[in-house]
C-alpha cells in the first residue's frame, strides 16, 4: 500500500497542474503587488497560498492526486511520501514549505498584524520554493 493512502486524496487528471500551477502564479504575483502596497498580511497570506497551491501542482503533474486534508500542514506529508523519489530536494524544500505554511493562523487568526520584517522573510522563503518547484512543474 502507497503511503499517500494514509491521507485524504482525490485522483484528478495530471493535466489539471497547470490550473493549480495558474492560481499560484496569481498568488505570487499578488504577494508582490501587496509588498509595494506595504500590505504585510496580504504579502503573508498570498504568500502561503502560493506555496499550497504549488504543492496541488505538483502532486497533479507527477501523481496524479490533490489532498482534500482539512489541516494544510498535511499537505507537505502527502508531497514528501508521493513524489520524493521522483523529484529532487523534496524532503529538503517540504521544510521551507512547511515553515511558510506555519504562518497561516498566525495572518488570519491571530489578534496581531503579520509585521514587515516577518512578510519580507515569508517572500524570500516563497520566492525560494516558487523557484524550485517551476523547475519541476
């Protein structure tokens, strides 16, 4: 039995990445209009929706698969045990992942302003995933 069997999946055509790959290009890019914008929290939620949606990407393009995980941080196990030996750096560039995803509650939920100094460390760490997972999307 695959270990992604242990999370709640949905088969989906491989060819459905470039929608998930299309809204965290959106993402992205929104995460640096809010920069100029001085937009902390926008920076810092685009910012994580921009890695979770890179992660869908991925999992559509080599497995075929999108996690319908309630708890994001769920996604980053589902990625690491479905295409590790496929892709390089995968174990490695799920940390930063993770750490990006880490900040979720604290922009939404939290009773506090996600801060510059913490959204201009959140796009260096985005903008480091962005670029490793283009290499393999």
């Amino acid at each position: 039995m695959s270990a992604a069997r242990h999370f709640k999946t949905k088969s989906v055509d491989k060819s459905d990445y470039s929608i998930y790959l299309g809204k965290a290009k959106e993402f992205y890019q929104t995460m640096y209009q809010a920069e100029k914008a001085e937009n902390w929290n926008a920076v810092g939620l685009n910012g994580v929706h921009c890695v979770i949606s890179l992660i869908d990407s991925l999992l559509a393009k080599h497995a075929g698969i999108r996690s319908t995980e309630e708890e994001h941080m769920k996604v980053i196990d589902l990625l690491n045990s479905s295409i590790a030996s496929m892709i390089k750096d995968v174990a490695q560039k799920s940390q930063a992942a993770r750490r990006v995803i880490a900040k979720k509650n604290l922009i939404e939920y939290e009773n506090r302003d996600f801060k510059q100094n913490e959204a201009l460390d959140l796009i260096k760490q985005v903008q480091r995933f962005y670029d490793w997972a283009i290499e393999y999307i």
